[in-house]
DNA sequence: ACCTGAACACCGTTCAAGT
DNA sequence: ACCTGAACACCGTTCAAGT
C-alpha cells in the first residue's frame, strides 16, 4: 500500500532475460534497501523473499543473484543500521566521547526500530559494527585504560545498551510511554502476592525510555570512569 | 534422533477421537515441554508445530486444543525458564541478595542456551517473570532506595543482564570461548584501518563469559548499591 | 551474467467431520 | 471435550531453461 515507487523499475511480468535499458539494475544493496523499508512499514516477522522481490518488480528468484539467502539479507539490514551510527567528534574528555557514541547508537536504532533486533540480536562481527566499537573503546585507551580492562568495560557498556535497546524497540510505540495505558498491566502487577511488586507497580507501569536511557547510561558510565587510572 | 519417549504415546497413527485409556493426555504443559526439548535439541529456528506433535505422536492440529497458536507455544518456553529461576535467600547483604537473583537468572538461561532468547527478547509480563524482578527489588527497597529510584536502577540492572546473556547465548559453543579459535576473526579485527581496533583485537578475539559476565556485574552493582541512602 | 518459472519440501492455521 | 485430516495460503530454495 501506498509506496512511492521510483520511475525505474523492470517491465511488466510476463519479461523474461536481462532488464530493457535504462530500468534500475538490481544489486544486493537495492535487495537490502527494499527489505528494510518492508519491515519498516510491516514489522520484521512479516518479511519475506517474495514480498521483497514483488516489491523490486522482480521474479523472487532473481534476488538470489545478489544475495546468499534470506540470512544474508537481515546481515545486510543489520549493516545498514550500523552505517547509520554518526561518527563522534574526536575531542571532548573520554565521557563525553563514549556517551555520544552510546546515543549515536540508539538513535540509529530508533531510526528503524522494527529492524533493529536484527542489530541487537545477531553476532555484528560485520565491518561496519566495527567502527562504533573502535570509537567506543578509542576514549579508553587514550585515558590510559590497559586493554585488557578496557575489552571487559566495553561488553559490560555494550551489554548495557544491547538490553536496554531491545527493550525499548519491543516495547512498541503503544506501551510505557503513555502513563494512562498501562492499566491492564497495573493490574497484573498487583494482583501477585508480592508486596515489593505492588510497592513499585506504580513507576513499573510506565516507562520515559529517554530518561531511563540517560539514568543506566550515566550509571555504568560514572561506574566505568572510575575504573580509569588517574 | 534418540528421543527417550515414555511408554505412554497415543496409538498407531490410523486413531482417532478420544485417546485410548492409559495413554498420556495432553495438556499445555506437555505441548510446552516437548517444544523445550525440540529447541534445546535444533535450535529456535527449527521449531514447529508439526515438529511438536510428530514428538508427541499426535496430529499437529490437536496441539491447538491446548494452544493458541505458536506464539503461545513461545510463550509457554519463556515461562518455563523463568520459573526455572530459584528464590534468593531473604538473607544478607542487598548487594548478595541481588548477585544471587542476577546469577540465577544467568544460570536459568544457560541450561536452555538455545531457547533462552525467547525469554530475552520478548515482552516478559508473565506471572513467571515477575517473581525474579520482585526478589530483585526487595533488597532495594529494604535498603530504603525510593521506589521510582529502585524501578530506574532496576532496568538499567536488567538491561545489562539481558545485554550480555544474549550475547552469551548467541556466541555458541565455538565461539569466544576457544583461547585458538579466533584466527579468522582476529584477521577481520586486524584488517581494518582503526587502530584502536587493532590495539585491542587479541582482547576481543577471546571471551570467558563467566569473567566476563561477573566484571560487569560487578560495575553495575557497584554503581547500584553507591546509589542507595546512607 | 543475469533473470525466470516450475517444482520441492516445507510452514501455520481454519474448518468440518469424527468419537 | 478432544482429536483428526484435508485444505488454504503461504514459505525458502534448487534447478533447468531462457536471453
């Protein structure tokens, strides 16, 4: 429904053999992009190689020229995501660096927040996972941080993040962030026998997930800080 | 492949109707059960409806007279590894109290390292889930924290242990773990133009999740417990 | 070199029919 | 009340055939 479809696109279906002249080529980079604006609009479960290929106007097999298989195309949206995450400025002291790589991060998450568990739940040993960690870590190692140490910082921030993320993204715009919404769960909540549950159900039944960002990035930050020598 | 099935199967598969007396009845639970066992043995992605009923010698439609659907399934798998979480002792320190219900919640997961993203990765509102998050807040708030704070250190707390056991889950057996098996990605690391990527590749290349998970326990709840009053 | 369509071996789930 | 099987509308992917 609804998608604007730019002027290139192959023929009508009965073609068959090498596109006319001048409609839009296909490549792993055009698969990549059409797969991610379909779990933007539908969600990433409603994917498929078909209604990507329908999609591109193409024949479904035809994707598999350009990609290896449907995993390959999730790694592909995966590394798009990443290519999103903005360069930090190099000056700054080493807090102020990894907060804007860790806020970079989420932003480029939000950016796309149905496809983002392809990022958050999936091995990124991807090249383009890698610039991110290297800038997250360059502040450490520049304030003197051993590597060793600065490795285990690094998974514990990241562990942080990756968590936090997801639930964010799974979340769905419908939950947490409207304080009037959470009535049903209130009651779940309050209905257990656990009076420390009930205690907190209130602040539980909502959730500001900027706030909470900054609240758990400031603690493991200021926790990592201290690790620093000097 | 060798599946220990009880003596009691439904018949050969002409039946039909009502079991015959003296065979196992089905039952959410059971559905539930021989779905774990199918995850634990292929993995998530290899789970099915027709794959839990063949297990259960039964037609697969007759799973949805227990079930709602597959998600429900899922569901039931999360629960099932929530409730695997044992109680923390009431006793000792509010950091002791939250490592135990932190460690028990890891070691909850690792016994079903394949089906553990399903309680990683979804909303996890059941009764289940909310036993553990109650256990984890209690020594907070005995500790006098204020409720909103306990809810905000709460999450940041949770996201890190979320964070850092899907990365465990997800590494796999030969992954990280193997001090010799990181060539080909240490040459990944080592290949790019960032050298403070390079700098840190041999750290990055190795992972003992247990170190590792224990170093960033440690710095969150570090910077949980300075957040407490007195 | 790339695109195509038929075909294969699967899916989840609805529904009417059994007992 | 519960189980069954046929049927529907999908999947991902292989392969031989086209241009």
């Amino acid at each position: 429904m609804g998608h604007t479809d730019p002027v290139t696109t192959t023929g009508p279906k009965g073609r068959r053999g090498r596109p006319p002249r001048g409609s839009a080529t296909l490549s792993r980079e055009r698969v990549v992009e059409a797969a991610l604006a379909l779990v933007d609009e539908e969600g990433l479960d409603q994917i498929s190689m078909r209604k990507i290929a329908q999609r591109l106007r193409v024949d479904p097999m035809s994707l598999y020229n350009h990609v290896a298989d449907k995993d390959d195309v999730l790694d592909g949206i995966a590394e798009a995501l990443l290519a999103g995450i903005p360069a930090p400025p190099a000056d700054g002291s080493p807090r102020e660096r990894m907060e804007a790589v860790a806020r970079g991060f989420r932003t480029a998450m939000l950016a796309h927040p149905k496809a983002a568990p392809t990022v958050l739940t999936r091995q990124l040993a991807s090249p383009a996972g890698l610039a991110p960690l290297a800038a997250a870590v360059a502040p450490l190692l520049d304030a003197g941080c051993p590597p060793r140490e600065a490795v285990h910082a690094l998974r514990a921030a990241l562990g942080f993040l990756v968590g936090s993320l997801l639930r964010e993204v799974n979340a769905g715009p419908s939950f947490g962030t409207d304080p009037a919404a959470g009535g049903q769960r209130r009651r779940t909540l309050e209905s257990a026998e656990l009076p420390s549950l009930t205690a907190i159900a209130p602040h539980l039944a909502v959730c500001d997930h900027e706030a909470e960002f900054e609240y758990g990035l400031d603690l493991v930050l200021t926790a990592v800080e201290r690790k620093l020598p000097g």
